[in-house]
C-alpha cells in the first residue's frame, strides 16, 4: 500500500505563493476530505499532491520517495487524478475515453492488451455505465459524464484516488450517488481516496479524514466529529452554525448557519478561487 | 446502480468498435483518391497528354520525348509538391488543434505561415540565390517567430489565451509581418520572386526543392504519427494527461518542432496557403472520430487530396492563366471559418 505524506511544501503560480511550509500525512486505504473557503488553497494542494503543481519547497512523498523524483508513468500507476471540471472533447464514446486510463501501462503506439480490456471492463462494470459504454461521452448527463471520469480513474487500477471537487454541478441526488460509489470502492477494494469537496456534510458523512483549510494552512486535521464543531466552522469560514448528527452515518453536520459578525468585510477581501 | 441509467439509453451498440474501419477505409480509399488526382493533374494542363503517356513517363521515363519531359520536370514536381504541401498544413493544424484544445487552431491563423514567408523576403532581399537547402531552415525559423509573436501577443492579455484571442492576435501578427514582408519586396526590389510565393502557387515547384521539402515532411509526419497517442490524451486537458503519466513538456516541445517544421516547409514551397489546415483536421476528426493515431494520418491524405484538387482547379478555372490556389482554397475555408467562430470557438 503506497503512503503519501506531503512534508513542508511551499507551491504557488509563479510569485503569487498559495501554500506556505504546509505539511499533512494522508492516512492509508481512508477517505480523506480536504474542505475550506473559496480561495484556501484546497485545490491547490490537492494539486501539489497529484504533482500537477510543481513544490517550490519541500515535496509530495510517495511510498517515502519524492514524487517529483519518481518517474511520471510509475507515479501513475499508483495514483490516479480527477481534475475538476474536465471538458469532454465531441465525439468520443464512454469505452474509448475510460481506455485511455490504461496509458500509463501501454507502451509504443498503445494498443490494448488483453489485461487492459479486462480493468476497462472491470471500470465500466464498477461504475454501473455498461449500457452507456458505446454512447458519445458529450451526450450524457453532468451524474453519468462524472461516472465515465471516475471510471477512467478506475482504469488506471491505482491504489490512490485523487478527485478534485467531484459533485459540483451535479443535483442532489447525483451528488450522494457518486460520493457512495467512492465510499464502496474505499470499502470493497481498501482504495485511498483523496477529494476537495465543498459539502460539509457530504464530506462529513464519507470521510474518515478531514483537513480544513484557511488561507493556505491548516486549522485543523482529524476525524469528523474532530473537525466538524461549532468553533471550527467559524474559524474555517466566520459562521455561526447549529449542529447536529447525521442519521446515516452518525458523523456530525451542521442543520443550518448564519454569518459571524466578521465575515461580509471578509468576503468582499477574498479572491475566488 | 442499474437503476440509475435510464432504459431509454440501452440502445445503439455501434460506434467504437466500427472507428477502425471507418478510418481504414478514408485512408485506404483517400490514398487511391489521392493518386487519381495526382494522375488527373498531371496529365491536364496546356499540352495535351493521355494517361498511359503520363504512366510510360513516370516508370520508363525517355529523356527524348518532350511529353515525358513536361511531365518529369514541371507537372510531377508540383503536383507532389501540392500533395506534400497539402499534408504538411493538415497535419500541422491537426496537431494544432489536439495539443491547444483550439478548435481555430491553424497555421494561417495563428501567424505560422505569414513568420515563414517574411524570413522568405530576409532570404530574398538580403541572401539571394540562397540554396533551397537553407531557405527551408529560414522558413522553419520564420513559422517559429511569427508563432512565439502570436503566443506572446495573445497571453498579454488578461485572462490568458482563449481560441478568440489567439486568433486575434494571430490576425494582427499576420497583418504586421505581411506588411514588413511587403516593405522588403518593395525596397530591395524582389516583388517579382515573392509574388508566386505570396498568392501560393506550386508552379514554382522544382524537383531538387521538392526533394528536400520531402524528406522534411515525411519525416515530420512520421514522428507526428509516432507522437500522436500522446497528442490525444493532451487533448484531453493538460491535467489529465498529467495524471496519466504523461510527460507534458517533453510532448509539447516535440509537437511544436512538428509543427513548425510542417508550416515552414509548406510555405517554403507555395507560399502561405490558408486554411487547410483548419478545414481538414475538422473533416477528418467529424469522419474518424477522436483518436489522433487515425485524425494524423487521415489529415495528410485528405490535405494532400484538397490541394491537389486545388492546383487543378486553379490551372482550370480561367486557362491559360493561373488562378492562385490560395484563393481557391479560400472559397473553402472563409465559411468554414466563419461556420466554427459561430459555434464561438469553444474548445474541443
């Protein structure tokens, strides 16, 4: 089972620097949510750890090697990553899209090989798109196109699973099917999941590691009912929030909130991001 | 979880496992079209020569006999020039547009082929009688600056490089770089070399340039064959390919000296022609599907195809003068243009 521990990076776009000295074990064969403000930094160091960004300091370790050190197909083959908001080019059906998962496997001009059929099958089967497999990915739903993503992942027949934001735009319902299908695989195969995620309760609800953010630190790392507190909501995002406990999970959410004092002077401070 | 696919959907198995044939048959089937108009063109023109002529001139060529001779020396060189030509800036635009997610990506449009033909005025003006040998190196240095303008040009602007702005910009790159190549001609007084190469023409073709232009491209359109599974998994998004295992960088690089080296022969030989490259990468991909191991070759037949049906049309439209082919290809490309900016240029 590769480990992954991120140990004093320091990772920016050229001389704006978004994560300072920031360092986080990612626990093995768990669920980890990373959550915060628009602008944290979550997506960033999401990024750090997928070596999508470069760490100007410290490093990503993989298995206690530097990642950036690693050879990028071997990397691949353990980790696979799910950028937020992929843009599917027309004309490509669900089967050719998910196969090229098995890229860091192919070699010369990549044709697949027997046992890269069977993991593409083995994908589409996990992630329920049997009937779709032949239709043209821009032709699905935002819920199914989200599937075909996580089945190219699935592919890639990684240990470590890295989504960026994997529910956004998708309705209620869609989101909690695709969370559940992400908490099957880290029950059924012991995968690592690893995600940005801006549900709190969802978050809650499917992680067994959260790690809340602000202004590129972080304010606090734990199980849910560590992070998930009244007094950690306000330091994360300045709201006063009324909390309870889910009936399916028994890990605490909040039932609603309103703005701490402090927060609209913040918001008009904050870039997006 | 099967519940959540509806019923409605379970239907059409074809598709994927098709692909393959389809693409096998464009290829097949454009390379036999490809040579049809290769020996239509080269047996029409001012002198009139029957097909089995053109056949006896090609394989038992006699020095002797004038047909043989026309064909050997003026019409085979530029119809395999024009066919070159044509796949060059297919293949060009094919990578263009797989490594940017550029559906406007061109090397017309984004400025590769004006940069080429204004180190062919420097060559004119201040090295003339240049051997072909190195005004073909000038011509790859040419697409290169007139691309690195476009590219700095456009990412100038705040927020970044969307496929509007690069054509912009590509359209005022083109602009000042013709204008300059036109104020060498004047000044130094080389209008008359440059004007078959600015209306794009493959008149001029000889067969000791068509050999160097050969061996270039078919090299280029070797290694982009060779690169083209990569193309298309860059083509996915940057983030991607990435996380697939891709060495990004190492890709990019390799497709840019493709590109250019593509774009500066082409223009090397006729000038800067316009279009192909946009309009074929576009009606190979909508024929063969998404995958670039299929799109690249596919492109260089069809390319090859459009600009040898070009030259002859050129050669037809208005005997015994010369139509530039540029124009021609033009009245092609102005309303595919047109027809893609309206769909607003999104990305592929």
């Amino acid at each position: 089972m590769p480990s992954l521990a991120i140990d004093q990076v320091k990772v920016g776009y050229s001389n704006l620097i978004i994560l300072d000295d920031l360092s986080v074990e990612i626990p093995e064969q768990k669920i980890t949510t990373i959550v915060g403000a628009n602008g944290c930094g979550k997506s960033t160091l999401l990024k750090a750890i997928a070596r999508i960004l470069k760490t100007q300091k410290g490093a990503v370790y993989l298995d206690g090697k530097a990642i950036q050190l690693l050879p990028t197909k071997e990397v691949a083959k353990k980790m696979a990553i799910l950028p937020q908001s992929s843009q599917v080019p027309t004309g490509l059906t669900v089967y050719e899209l998910i196969s090229y998962g098995r890229f860091p496997y192919q070699t010369g001009m990549g044709t697949l090989k027997v046992d890269d059929l069977k993991h593409i099958d083995w994908a589409i089967e996990a992630t329920g798109l049997n009937p779709l497999k032949d239709r043209p990915v821009e032709a699905l739903s935002g819920g199914q196109r989200q599937r075909v993503w996580i089945a190219m992942a699935l592919a890639q027949d990684t240990e470590i699973l890295i989504l960026d934001e994997p529910t956004t735009y998708l309705d209620l319902a869609h989101q909690l099917d695709i969370l559940l299908l992400l908490q099957k695989l880290n029950k059924e195969q012991k995968r690592t999941i690893i995600m940005v995620l801006h549900d709190l309760n969802h978050a809650s609800r499917v992680s067994h590691n959260l790690v809340a953010m602000r202004d590129g630190a972080i304010i606090e790392e734990g199980t849910p009912e560590q992070v998930m507190t009244q007094s950690n909501l306000k330091a994360i995002f300045d709201i006063e929030a009324t909390m309870s406990t889910c009936p399916f999970s028994n890990n605490p959410i909040y039932l609603s909130y309103t703005l701490s004092q402090s927060t609209k002077h913040m918001v008009q401070n904050k870039k997006s991001g | 979880m099967s519940a959540y696919v509806e019923p409605s959907l379970e239907v059409k198995k074809k598709g994927l496992k098709s692909r393959p044939v389809i693409a096998t048959i464009i290829l097949i089937g454009g390379i036999i079209g490809l040579l049809l108009a290769i020996g239509i063109s080269v047996s029409i023109g001012a002198a009139e020569i029957d097909v089995r002529t053109v056949w006896s001139a090609v394989f038992q060529y006699d020095s002797t006999l004038v047909p043989h001779q026309i064909i050997q020396e003026t019409r085979l060189p530029r119809v395999i020039g024009a066919a070159l030509v044509g796949s060059s800036l297919a293949v060009s635009g094919s990578i263009m547009q797989g490594m940017t997610r550029n559906p406007l990506a061109d090397p017309g449009l984004l400025g590769l082929n004006a940069g080429a033909a204004f180190m062919l005025a420097i060559c004119f003006a201040f090295f003339p009688g240049l051997p072909y040998i190195y005004i073909i190196l000038f011509a790859f240095v040419g697409a290169a600056l007139g691309a690195g303008l476009v590219f700095g040009v456009g990412s100038l602007a705040k927020g970044g490089l969307t496929p509007m702005r690069l054509v912009l910009a590509g359209a005022a790159v083109t602009a000042l770089l013709v204008a300059l190549s036109e104020g060498i001609a004047i000044y130094y007084r080389i209008n008359q070399d440059l004007a078959f190469w600015n209306a794009g023409g493959v008149s001029g073709a000889r067969w000791e340039n068509i050999k160097i232009m050969a061996s270039w491209v078919i090299l280029a359109i070797l290694a982009a064959i060779v690169l083209s599974k990569s193309i298309t998994l860059l083509s996915l998004g940057e983030e991607i390919a990435v996380g697939l295992g891709q060495k990004t960088g190492v890709i990019k690089l390799f497709g840019t000296i493709i590109i250019l080296i593509l774009a500066g022969s082409a223009v090397s030989v006729v000038g800067a022609v316009g279009f192909v490259g946009l309009v074929i990468p576009h009606i190979t991909r909508f024929l063969v599907g998404y995958d670039y191991r299929w799109i690249i070759p596919c492109s260089a037949v069809l390319g090859g195809g459009l600009v040898v049906l070009a030259d002859l049309a050129a050669r037809m439209v208005n005997p015994p003068q010369e139509t530039p082919i540029g124009a021609l290809i033009a009245v092609i490309g102005v309303p595919f243009f047109l027809y893609l900016t309206r769909k607003g240029g999104q990305p592929l």
